[in-house]
C-alpha cells in the first residue's frame, strides 16, 4: 500500500499513485487507450489471463473496451506520466526500500524524518522531535502514542488511517460515497453527496473485506474442486483408453477369425487346384502310356518282321509275317493324338477363379449409443463403443462412427392403387402388390421410375395382397386369404400353398436361405422350404401376428401391425419368446429386418400423421433400442403400412397410395 510522505504534497498526491487493483503503488503503470484509465502492468495481464478467449480487454473501472493485439497486454502503452510520479514518490518517501520495509517518514513536521511512533490522537507517523513534544508539551498530555516497531510487527494495530479532506481541512475522510466511489468527509456529505448512497468508511470497507474474504475462500473451495474434477478426468482418461484397447482386441479378434478362415479358404483352394494338377497330369500320363505302348509294339513287330531269312521262308511262316507286316502298316497308318493333349492344356488353361460375390471383407463397425460431453460421460460414451462382427459375407476392416443419427425422405411416390403388400426388388427398388382398386404388381424405383411386373401376365389381372422375390428369380404372391401361389422366373405357377382362414389376408417373407415365411393373422408363424411344397415348421407366438421376418440366425421377429396393442416381439422356432415392444393405443409398429440382422421398428401415429423409426439389436430373445431417429411427417390416412430394408443406407415406408424412400445416416 502507498503510505503517506511527511510533506502535504506527498500525502495528497499519494492516492493517485495507487493501482486500482492491487491497491499499491504502481508498478509499470500502463494506460487502457480505450478510456485512459491506469493500472500495473502485472495487474492487467492477471486480470488477462481470464480473458483470453477475448480478443480485446474490458476496463475494470469504466467497462470500456479495448482492443488487444497479438502480444496482448505487453503492447499496451505505458502511463510516462504516472510512472515519472512514481519515481518522484519513492525519492521523496526514501525510496523504494522504504515503502517495501513499511517505514514511513514523519507527517507531523515538515523534516521527513523517519517516524519513530505513532499518535492515536492526531492520526499521524511522528518522529523523534515530535515524539519528544508529545512527551513535554501540554497540548499533547492525553494524546495516546504507539511505537512504529510495534506497529510493522503487528504486536499493535493503529486503526483506520483516515485521509484529510482537501477541501475541508480539518476534516477526516471517513464516508464513502457508492454513487461518486470517493472517499468524502461529513461536509461533503452535506453539502455535494446529500441524495447519494453514502457509507461509513470502516463499514464500507469491512463489508468489502468480508466480500472479498468470501471470495477467497469460495476461490480456495473452487479452485480444490477443478484440481479434483482434473485429477478426476485424468482417472477418465484411463478408463477411455481401456476401453478404445477393448475395441483394438476386438478388432484385431475378428480379423484374426477372418484371417484363419481366409487362410482356411486359401488351403481349399489350393488343395482343389493341386486335385485338378494331378487330374490333369493322369490324364497327360494315360496319353503318354498309350504311346509308349505303341512305340513298343511297332518295335516288336519290326524285329519280327524286318529279318534277312524272310526269302527263305515257308509258306505258313511267310503268310504269319505278311500279315505282321499288314498290322504293322495298320498301326503306322494310325494318327498320332496330337490334340487330346493340346485339349487338356486348353482345359487347363479355361479354368477360371471365379471370386465370391462380396467386394469387401468387412470386420465389422463401431457403433455408439448417444452423445455426451462431460469428462465421466465421455468415458461412458467410450464403453457405449461396441465392435459388432460384420456379414460373413464381407471382407473390410471396418469403420468407427460417431456420427448423429437421422433419416431423411429423399422421394415421395404417388401409387397407381392402394398398397397391400411390398418387397425388396433390388437395393434401391420395391415391388408393389394391389389390392382391391388395381391389380398387378408395380416396380418402383428411388428416382421414381415406374413400370408393371409384366413376367407373369396372369397377374396382371389378379389381386395382390403380399409378395416376396426369392434368389432365384421366383415369386410368391399371396391372393387371399388361405392361398399363395409360387411362380417360376419364367411365368409358371410351380406350386400353391393353402392355409387355415383366419379371416385376413396372407401374409409372405422369406427368410436369407429363402425359406417361405406365411402369417394371416392367427398365433402362428409357418415356415415353407423354398418350393413351398414342404412346411418345415409352425412356430407359436405370443400374439396374433400380421407380419413376420427371419434373421440368418434363425430368430423370428413377429408384429401385430395394426391391432391394438400393437406389438413386436422376438422367439425362436421352438416358440420361446423374449419381451414384446407395446405401443400405446392408436399407435401401430411395423417391422422389418436388414442385412446385419438389425431390426428396424416404425412407430406410425396416424392421427398425428407421424412416423418415428427406431433402429434396435438383438440381445438374445429381446430388442435393445440402438437409436431412436428424428421423427418424420408422412401423409397418413390408413392404418395398414409396411416397412421394408433396401440396404445399409436406404428403408421403403408406404401408406395407403403414397411410397416413400427414406435416407438411413448412422
């Protein structure tokens, strides 16, 4: 703190020299060019280290900005002025070594010396002349005097030293007034501060220790706090990586299950093409045997034949070696095989490697649950982090996403008829079965395209209530409500499957080996061979069921559709069942099933006309929700929809006459 010099001067101009922030003498005194106010340099680049994020400074006294450059505080102005007063200061008041050992000089006589003690009574630092007047005058009899030793040691405290008032002399400033934030006497009070809010200076200052007392001690807890939640996010930090290394072994798992089962297949290969080497080289050897073979008897025949006594032979002997010399002249007259061995190299050389149909070798993804920000849930967001095993079918080494969820209708598609039944064309086409208003089936693609399934012309003219396209090319089609008829690639009925009436019309899916899945409403799931000729199972379920699908593991996820409740449930072929989704009343869930066995569940409000589709994953017999999308509005105007998957990225929804394709984002 600035102390006050012994001459008048001193002490007056003294509170001028004092940072408003640290409340000592100023130190590199540095001006805000903005307002012009002054502070210590070291203060303001405290006071900055708050505000680094702001590319200018807010003054502390008058809130005016100032703009900062690149250095900051370092290239603000120094006050030449202020700091030239500093200096005077410290050589009036002995110099900065005085004013750091608290050894102030004397403000009861005009000799700066150095004080010695303290007057309780006159308020003032006295030295040894003084303090000898005090001691043998009259006037100063009851005045009360302390040492300054004791003082600095803080063995005794002084008080509140109050600053004259430079208008009214006599007067100490011992108010403070909170409109005007100066220190004033009583007179001032009265006469320029009588409407204003005016404290007494103790108070005021005592109010202002305690709030700042508070703050330390709210700093101190806060400041424990943030070294906790750091020491707390390092802790966090550890449980991330554990769980990133969890993902790494994961990884590295399936790939090497993929590896050994490449290495598997790289030995069939291999073993298949080493079988058709020695098949081939057998065949080669055949070849060659037989024309050693012919070799050796061409040589036996000559030597029998090509002999110096044939003149004098016999007439048996002579005809046994005519007719030797007739099958040798046979067998030269033989072609040679020069092409059975030409035809087994070209044999050789038309085999082909035919890879298998996937592109990729897939291990699978990273797949999370939902976002967080928070040191705890961002190490709860790492453990959210599954490595889910990808198709067999595919080869890559995966992705991870963390991407937001959400869907998008990218085409709306008015129908010709009203929609009864939909099944996968192709990754980005359905087909459409009519019912009742038109007939037929339509294929429609994303872009819009439109055209008639014109393969089998017999259904041009029929009712169709529900349809699949098996591998092969063949169709099933349900017409009613007890039959469904299955037709060739090439338009012929191959066989018609009959079921008990319940009332509604038959339902068809298939299952990935092409098995025939048939509901219509009843507690049961029929599962057909792909010809339909033969049913394999008929599986109970927990409810009446309208819609069914198969996953490659063999479970089936079963839905009500439109009955209230309406519900989704998960079994087994031997009936076991897991918890079923229930929607509230007058809301309907359709199901469908994609590629990685993911299911995906419309929630169709039609009321509201809303559509909301929730992605889950099998957890045994049950669905573990996975994301829940944004909701999508839709025109619907009939309880009867249906949900199918095109592909990874791509769902088809339709209602009534409208067909709508949806954009998946994971």
């Amino acid at each position: 703190m600035a102390e006050k010099c012994g001459s008048e001067n001193a002490s007056s101009s003294s509170p001028n020299l004092i940072c408003p922030l640290c409340l000592d003498i100023f130190v590199e005194a540095t001006i805000l060019t903005s307002c012009g106010h002054t502070f210590c340099r070291r203060c303001l680049k405290k006071y900055d280290l708050t505000h680094q994020d702001l590319d200018h400074m807010v003054c502390p006294l008058c809130r005016e900005t100032t703009k900062l450059s690149a250095n900051r505080v370092d290239d603000l102005r120094l006050n030449v002025s202020i700091n030239g007063c500093v200096d005077d200061y410290h050589a009036k008041c002995g110099g900065m070594n005085a004013v750091l050992e608290m050894r102030p000089k004397c403000s009861g006589c005009k000799l700066q010396g150095d004080a010695v003690s303290f007057c309780r009574t006159c308020n003032n630092c006295i030295c040894d002349k003084c303090l000898q007047c005090h001691h043998y005058l009259s006037v100063f009899e009851d005045h009360e005097i302390v040492s300054m030793d004791d003082v600095i040691e803080g063995k005794v405290s002084i008080g509140h030293l109050f600053e004259k008032c430079s208008i009214h002399k006599p007067e100490n400033k011992d108010m403070f007034c909170e409109v005007c934030k100066v220190h004033v006497c009583h007179k001032c009070v009265l006469v320029d501060h009588q409407n204003h809010k005016v404290k007494n200076q103790v108070d005021f200052e005592q109010e202002l220790r305690r709030k700042v007392t508070d703050l330390a001690q709210r700093c101190a807890d806060k400041k424990a706090e943030l070294e906790k939640n750091i020491q707390n996010i390092e802790i966090q930090r550890h449980e991330v990586h554990t769980a990133v290394q969890t993902l790494l072994d994961d990884v590295k798992q399936a790939y090497n299950i993929k590896a050994k089962e490449l290495e598997e297949n790289l030995r069939n290969l291999t073993d298949s093409i080493h079988a058709l080497q020695h098949s081939f080289d057998d065949d080669l050897d055949v070849l060659k045997s037989k024309d050693r073979q012919r070799i050796k008897s061409i040589c036996s025949s000559i030597t029998l034949v090509d002999n110096d006594r044939l003149g004098h032979l016999e007439t048996d002997t002579l005809s046994a070696h005519i007719l030797l010399c007739e099958e040798l002249d046979a067998m030269l007259k033989e072609v040679t095989d020069h092409t059975s061995a030409e035809a087994i190299k070209k044999k050789a050389q038309e085999k082909r490697f035919k890879p298998a149909d996937d592109t990729r070798l897939d291990l699978g993804s990273i797949s999370e649950h939902t976002d967080h920000t928070s040191a705890e849930a961002i190490k709860k967001k790492a453990h959210e982090k599954r490595f889910k095993l990808a198709d067999d079918t595919q080869l890559d080494l995966g992705s991870i996403s963390g991407s937001d969820p959400k869907m998008e209708v990218i085409q709306c598609i008015d129908l010709r008829g009203r929609m009864f039944g939909m099944a996968r064309y192709s990754l980005s086409t359905v087909a459409i079965g009519n019912g009742w208003d038109a007939q037929g089936i339509d294929i429609i693609d994303s872009n819009g395209g439109k055209q008639r399934y014109s393969n089998i012309l017999a259904l041009n003219d029929m009712y169709c209530y529900d349809l699949i396209l098996q591998r092969d090319g063949a169709l099933c089609v349900s017409i009613g409500s007890t039959e469904a008829h299955i037709y060739s690639p090439l338009g012929s009925r191959k066989a018609t499957i009959h079921v008990r009436d319940n009332g509604n019309f038959l339902r068809v899916n298939r299952s990935p080996s092409d098995e025939i899945i048939i509901t219509n409403y009843g507690k049961q799931v029929y599962i057909y061979d792909p010809t339909g000729s033969t049913l394999k199972h008929t599986v109970q379920t927990k409810h009446k069921t309208e819609q069914a699908s198969i996953t490659r593991t063999g479970l089936i996820v079963t839905s009500s559709c439109w009955r209230n409740p309406s519900m989704v449930t998960v079994c087994d072929r031997d009936g076991n069942a897991g918890e079923s989704l229930q929607a509230q009343k007058g809301v309907y869930l359709f199901a469908a099933v994609d590629e990685q066995d993911w299911v995906y569940v419309a929630s169709v409000d039609v009321k509201n006309s809303s559509v909301v589709i929730r992605l889950y994953d099998l957890d045994g017999l049950n669905l573990k929700e996975r994301v829940e999308f944004n909701a999508l509005n839709m025109t619907l105007v009939w309880n009867w929809c249906y949900l199918v998957s095109l592909s990874p990225d791509m769902l088809a929804f339709a209602c009534e006459k409208k067909l709508y394709f949806i954009k998946v984002s994971l």
